[in-house]
C-alpha cells in the first residue's frame, strides 16, 4: 500500500506543481490523475510560507 501513496502522492504532486512541456507527458498525467481523483478524499499540496 505504501508503494501506492507514493506513486499517487507523485503524480497528483506532479500535477500541480510541473508545467510539462511535452504534450504526450501532460496527456498522461492528466488521465493518471484523473484515475486518482476518482478515488481520492482529500487532496492538497503542503507549501510551507
């Protein structure tokens, strides 16, 4: 299950804090995170101040 939140934790990470420059990069994580959201509770990013 770790394996998991980390895979899930770099993606939706990912997702929000990388602009991909690749269109076929952007595509993919988009349907992974998609897939993510489907399942996920509660989502944020923690950035300290």
């Amino acid at each position: 299950m770790l394996q998991a939140a980390d895979v899930a934790t770099y993606f939706l990470n990912r997702s929000k804090t990388i602009a991909e420059k690749d269109p076929r990069s952007a595509d993919a994580v988009r349907k992974i995170v998609h897939f993510i959201d489907q399942i996920t509770v509660v989502d944020y990013v923690w950035a300290p101040r």
